[in-house]
C-alpha cells in the first residue's frame, strides 16, 4: 500500500514535508508546520467561496456532482422522493435512520403537535409594510421565535431535540401567515387533522370552507418536493446556518440566517428568478434570442448550473416528472414550453456544453409551484420550509462534533501597510473617493 500522505517540497526554503491525507484530504492546519522562519505565520490555503475546502465531516448528505448523485443517510433522492414522505425523510435526516411504524407516528404526533405560534407572534408579523417580501418577513420570524423560547440551550440532546421539533413544526405556520400577511388575507390556523404538506395548503389557501380538504395529488406533489429539498450538504445557506450556530447562539437565530442565505437569487432566490425570467421571454420564439444575450454575458439562465453538479441535478429531473402529475389536475403551464425549449437549446449548445450547466432544482420547480395557484414571492418560502429540517440536522452534527469550533475563516491582507494617522487639516481639500 503506497503510504496516506501528501510530500510537499517549498521551494523558498528547500524543505520538505510529509502531510498525512485523509479521506482524501489534508488537514489545512498542517500547512502551518511549512513556514520560512521563526517569525513567518506558516502556509494558509486561500480559497474564495470555499471551492475546495471541506468544513467539516459529515455522515447526512452525500453528493456526487459529476454522476448526479444525491442521496440521504445512505439513501438514494430518487427513492426517498418516491417512496417515502416529508416527515419519515426528516425523521431519517435527523435521527440517521429510517423510522419503525411507531417511531414514525410519535414523530408525527410530535410536529403535528408543535404547530402552533404564540399569538404575539402574529401582531409581530401584523407590523410588515402590506407589500414585504415573505422571504423578509420569515427571517424576522424565524429569529424572533427565539425570543418566545427562553429554555432554548443546546446542552442536552433532548433539550436540542424540542428545538428541532419546534422549527420544522412552526415553519410552515410562520410561512403561511407571511404570505397571507402580503395578501392581506386573515391567518388560517394549524389544522392537525391533516398531514405536514396538506395543513400547509389549508394555511396557506383557506377561505371560507369550515375544513380545508387539500388536493390529495398536490398534497403528494408538495411533499415529495420538500423531500427533494431537505438537504444538500455543505451549500450556502447550510454553511451560513453552521458558521452562526457556532457561536452557540440558539437555532432559530442560526435557522433565520440560513433563510437570509437562501432568500439570495444565486441560491434558493433562483425559483423566483427563474419564473420571472420565463415571464420575461414569454414564447419559445423568444428563446434563441434571450439565449444568445446570455451567451454575451447579458444576464444568466436562471435554474442553470450548479457549483457541485455537473452534470443533470436528480432533483430537477424527479421535478420534471412531478410537473406532469401536477398538471393533470391543474391548467398546464403556458410557460412549460419556453422552460423546455430553454432546456433544448441549451443541453445543445456549447456555452453550456462546455461549462456542464444543467438544470438544477429551481428550473421546474417554480412552473409547479405556479400551477398549484403559488405567486412567485413565496416560492423561496416553500424551499425554506423543507430546508429546515437539513439546517438543523447539521446544526446537531456540529455540536455534537468535538473537532468543530467557532468558525472564523483567516485573510490574505492586501490593505495598507502600517502608517501614521494623518490630521484633518493635513488631509487636503478634495473629497474622500470610496471604492
Ligand atoms: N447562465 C449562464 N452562464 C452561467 C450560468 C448560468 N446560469 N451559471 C454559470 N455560468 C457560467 C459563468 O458565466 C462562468 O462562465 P466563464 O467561465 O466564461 O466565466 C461559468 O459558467 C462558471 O460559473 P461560476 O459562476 O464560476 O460558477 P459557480 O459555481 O460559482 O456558480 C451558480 C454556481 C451560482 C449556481 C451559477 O451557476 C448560477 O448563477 N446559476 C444561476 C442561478 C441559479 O440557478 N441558482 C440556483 C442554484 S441551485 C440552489 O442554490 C438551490
């Protein structure tokens, strides 16, 4: 067997150095043992937009870009989206394993159970402008929850365990009445009788029924998408959730910082961004000449391209399928044939050939999301929801990781050297240019 290690000769100094590697990888840490002198800080690593750092272990997610692999805990997207619902994949992604029969009624029995918000929290939503963005609103909220939970420590797994059944049961509460705040709609309240997918339709869509009865093919519809966009390992918003975690403030606090994260149209913003875009060009006649402003660096295709994939995201190609299913009891979709004459052109084009920019998990997922009756601004709410349950599986992993520590990435300094302070009357006349 060839040894583990990594031989790395500086040619500054004309030393060499045996780096154990791991898993296929080296500890950053070690390049500080290669440094010029006594006073140099030893070798960093500089990588802008983490494109080749792991920050951590992980046993939750695997992702294989280039195969376009995607599974949970061992578990294969496709399956799970097929086979499973929400709550067991929650279930799975917080506990690691696949849930018995029992354990998945008492998991349910315990979300259905924690849907409620404390009434003061919806006077705190009743303060938004009757315009602001549900993305806006559901960070706020989601940070304010901390404020209700006064016993939120993460000391203990069971004190850790009533965090996570409260976020992933008050998430879809707090989404829908920010959407029925922008609509200017009263709040509908939890119904328990229903599953997590179906109440959410009934807070979201209730109007003057006595009990909501959810369509049970978008009630199935919306699960699986919220399977498909439980977790997706180490991305943006995912890290934006663990690097604040790691100051040991509470989840919500961490949870509203992934939403933030998310709400950013290079990130979940994107099925926003995408439905507008298709809005935009409006007919497949329109779709060589809006490629081709894309191709000159006038905008990007919208729910193209993946930092990880390269290759057709599983999740977009499970969502392709489903938009069949949804349109077959809703009006289809007059812009599925410009999204799939994007889609054509595209995979034949080299621009996008050569830089493997497929669609990823936002490309279908606002046409259907559409047709169920959804505007565009709650689109990134319906991914927040799911992607909770992600977020706080990795916040768990985290503090239950004895190698992880507050976050706190180092700098290549470019700035000014040392230099005396300079007084006002010394500093001359014009004005002060900012970059
Ligand atoms: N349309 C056109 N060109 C693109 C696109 C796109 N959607 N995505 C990447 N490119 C091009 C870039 O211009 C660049 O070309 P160059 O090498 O000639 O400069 C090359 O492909 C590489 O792009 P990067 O921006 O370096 O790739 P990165 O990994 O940093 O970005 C990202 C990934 C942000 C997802 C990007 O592909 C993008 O902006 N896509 C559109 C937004 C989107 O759909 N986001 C959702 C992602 S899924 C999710 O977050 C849930």
């Amino acid at each position: 067997m060839p040894p583990e290690t990594l031989t790395v000769i500086d040619n500054r100094t004309g030393q060499r150095y045996e780096l154990p590697v791991e898993r296929g990888a080296i500890r950053a840490t070690d390049l500080r043992r290669i440094r010029t002198g006594p006073d140099d800080f030893g070798l960093l690593s500089y990588d802008p937009a983490f494109m080749n750092t792991a920050s951590c272990r992980s046993a939750i997610t695997f992702i294989d870009g280039d195969a376009g692999i995607l599974r949970y805990r061992g578990y294969p997207i496709e399956q799970l989206a097929e086979h499973s619902t929400y709550l067991e994949t929650a279930y799975l992604l917080i506990q690691g394993e696949l849930p018995t029969a029992p354990g998945l009624e008492s998991w349910r029995r315990e979300i259905t159970h924690h849907t409620w918000i404390h009434e003061n929290l919806k006077k705190f939503l009743d303060g938004f402008h009757h315009d602001a963005h549900p993305m806006g609103m559901l960070v706020s909220a989601v940070a304010a929850l901390s404020t209700f939970y006064p016993d939120k420590s993460d000391a203990a797994a069971a004190a850790r365990h009533l965090q996570v059944v409260r976020l992933i049961a008050k998430m879809p509460t707090l989404a829908a009445f920010a959407y029925r705040h922008s609509l200017g709609m009263p709040y509908a309240y939890p119904d328990n009788d229903l599953s997590y997918a179906g109440n959410l339709l009934n807070m979201l869509f209730k109007a003057t029924e006595v009990k909501y009865r959810p369509n049970p093919v978008l009630e199935r519809a919306l699960d699986a998408l919220f399977v498909l966009h439980a977790d997706h390992e180490q991305n943006c918003s995912t890290t934006a959730v663990r690097s604040v975690a790691s100051s040991r403030v509470d989840p919500y606090c961490a949870v509203a910082a992934g939403v933030a994260a998310l709400y950013g149209p290079l990130h979940g913003g994107a099925n926003e961004a995408v439905l507008e875009m298709l809005q935009a060009i409006g007919s497949v006649s329109a779709v060589p000449e809006f490629i081709r402003q894309v191709k000159a660096g006038q905008g990007r295709l919208m729910g193209f391209g993946h930092r990880v994939y390269k290759n057709y995201d599983p999740r977009a190609r499970f969502i392709k399928q489903l938009a069949e299913d949804v349109f077959a009891v809703t009006r289809p979709s007059p812009l599925l044939p410009v999204a799939l004459e994007l889609e054509r052109i595209a995979l034949e084009d080299e621009y996008f050939v050569s830089r493997k920019l497929y669609p990823n998990v936002d490309f279908y997922s606002g046409i259907i999301y559409q047709a169920m009756g959804f505007t565009p601004d709650i689109f990134t709410v319906l991914f927040a929801i799911p992607r909770t349950v992600g977020w706080l599986a990795q916040w768990q992993e985290m503090l239950t990781d004895s190698e992880q520590k507050i976050a706190r990435p180092r700098q290549v300094y470019t700035g000014a050297p040392c230099r005396d302070f300079v007084p006002m009357a010394e500093r001359g006349v014009g004005e002060l240019v900012t970059a």
